[in-house]
C-alpha cells in the first residue's frame, strides 16, 4: 500500500485555511497532520512533532514570521521539507523571490482545487512543480541574472553525456522511474547520477537544480511544459 503524503498548512486566514482542510481532507492519498495560523505556530509545532511533514503550504503574507521568512527558516531547520508558496500575489518578484530562497511550487490562491491538488501530488512524485508560467519566468534569466559569470564554469566534458541525458529529463519534469524506463537503466541508477549533478552544480535539491541548470543554458526545455 503506497503511503500518504504528509502535510502541514500554514495560513492565518481562518476561513480560508478551512477551506483547503476540507478540500484536502477528502482526498485519500493525502493526510493532514496539523494546521499552523502563522509562521510562528508553525516553527512551535515542526519542532515538537513525532512525524515532519513531506511538505508546507504557506501563505506568503502573515503577520509574525511571514511565509517568506518561514521558508528560510525550514530550509535552515528541516532541509527534507518541500516548501509550497501560496499566495495572492502571481507576480514575477514574488514567485522569484520564494524559488530563489527554496519553494519548490507556487500556488496562487485563486488556483482551482485541481490544480492544486496536481501540484501537491507533482510535488510529492518529482520534487518540485513549476508550471508553465513560472517555467517561463525561470527561463527568462529573471532569477540572480547578475550570475552570468558562472556559466562559463560549464564546458562540454564537465558533465557526462548520460548525465546530461538525466538533466535534461528532470529539468523537463520527468521522475526517476521515468527517467530509468527511457534511458534502459535501473531507478538506483538514475538516482546515482542525479546525485552526482547535484553535487557537480552546488543544488541542494531538485527544484534548486532545475533552476540552475535552466538559468545556465544546460538543458532545452519541452513545448509542453
């Protein structure tokens, strides 16, 4: 039996954060462990739980400790959670601003229950989500664009052709049992390689990969996405 994906939902508008309880509360592959009104709460109960969470969502805007300062704060305290960014504002400095420090998607609050649903599960599956959208922002060199130095630390021997095989399929949102079903490899395999990359680019996680291999021109991105 696959098991649930652990959340945790941070948001200090009472209302709205029922709201999604409820959504997501009838879900069956999804189990709620706690609820947290503001940043502040959240940090108290992540530091006191028996089980962390898989993933955050966190409104951006909160009194206390915000949802950007919170996420800060998780990268620093509990590396392993993934950091969903919910909030009002789809605009480029904000969705920059939370990629840049560790969220790994970004959900505006007037996204469908679907959609967000897609992107809890593309979360939990991939390690990131970031749709179309955001996608194009990355690609635009929004992000650190001051940088451009650092792409000439690449050359073309500095990764492994299969290494670049597997890049590319991350950085087009592929998981690792994809991956390893059209390279003909095992799944320890790809995960291998991907630690390899992970290292070689200084990414602390997948999300933090796919950004940098996008800013620095290491892959070519799918129409579909």
């Amino acid at each position: 039996m696959q098991s649930k994906i652990q959340l945790a939902l941070v948001d200090d508008e009472l209302l709205f954060r029922k709201g999604l309880l409820s959504i997501l509360s009838k879900e069956s592959d999804i189990e709620i462990l706690f609820d947290a009104e503001d940043g502040n709460d959240l940090m108290n109960q992540l530091r006191v739980t028996k089980v962390i969470p898989e993933i955050i969502i966190t409104d951006l805007k909160m009194p206390g400790i915000n949802g950007v300062e919170v996420t800060k704060l998780i990268r620093k305290e509990f590396q392993d959670i993934k950091v969903i960014a919910l909030t009002s504002y789809f605009s480029k400095p904000f969705i920059i601003n939370m990629i840049s420090i560790g969220a790994v998607a970004y959900l505006a609050k007037n996204s469908t229950p679907k959609f967000m649903l897609k992107t809890i599960r593309e979360v939990h599956k991939k390690g990131f989500y970031y749709d179309e959208q955001v996608m194009k922002f990355i690609h635009e060199g929004l992000l650190n664009p001051s940088e451009e130095q650092k792409k000439s630390y690449f050359d073309n021997s500095y990764f492994t052709k299969r290494e670049k095989e597997i890049l590319n399929l991350i950085c087009n949102q592929f998981n690792t049992n994809e991956i390893a079903e059209k390279l003909f490899i095992s799944p320890r395999t790809v995960e291998g390689h991907r630690n390899n990359i992970l290292t070689k680019t200084g990414s602390k996680n997948i999300a933090g990969l796919v950004v940098y291999a996008i800013q620095n021109k290491l892959v070519i991105l799918e129409e579909q996405l």
